[in-house]
C-alpha cells in the first residue's frame, strides 16, 4: 500500500484541477452557460469537492482569473530576470504574450 498524501496537498490539487477545468468550461460556454454540474464534470471531481475548494461559482471564478493572473505575472517575472528596463519590459510582454498564446481558453472570460 502506498503512503497517503497529505490533506493539503491534495486539496490545492484539487482546486487547481477545478480552475483549470473552468478556464476551458467558460471559455466554451461563457460565464452564463458555464454551470457548477460542467465544472465538476469537467475536473473529474464531486460537488463536496468543488464546494471544499470554493464558496460557489462567483468565488470560483473570481480564484480562477486571479489564479491565471498569477501565472501570467509569474511567466512575465521569470523571462526578465537580470534585465536592464528597457529589457525587462520587452522580455515581460513577449512573456505574456506567449502566455496568451499558450492558454488561448484562460483568457476568454466574457
């Protein structure tokens, strides 16, 4: 048998499985038409799961856009280490957007 993982552990995984599967879910079917029944569905997780995470679908997304915001700045951090300015703001935006270019379904919150 192997060893459990910690509680915390698997509980950030799964509330990052849940925002991964909104930014997909709500760049499908928008804000509106993404319902918490798709986002469950979608992460392969149970609504105790999804409400273990999140107060309820405002909150979830408001983590989601917060936790893509997150990744961007650091994507854009990352690529300027060590730069001068002008450097730094150049590496950041071909940073973000290569980050826009990858994640095309983060970005369609409307």
């Amino acid at each position: 048998m192997r060893p459990r993982l910690p509680r915390t552990f698997t509980t950030k995984h799964d509330c990052i499985r849940i925002m991964q599967a909104t930014a997909e879910v709500v760049s499908k079917r928008g804000v509106d038409g993404a319902k918490i029944g798709d986002l469950v569905r979608s992460a392969r997780c149970s609504r105790k799961t999804f409400y273990g995470c999140f107060d309820g679908k405002q909150d979830c997304l408001e983590q989601t856009l917060l936790w893509i915001g997150e990744r961007a700045r650091r994507q854009m951090a990352e690529a300027s280490d060590g730069a001068d300015h002008r450097s730094t703001v150049e590496a950041r935006l071909e940073a973000l957007l290569r980050f826009v270019n990858d994640h095309p379904s983060r970005l369609r919150f409307t």
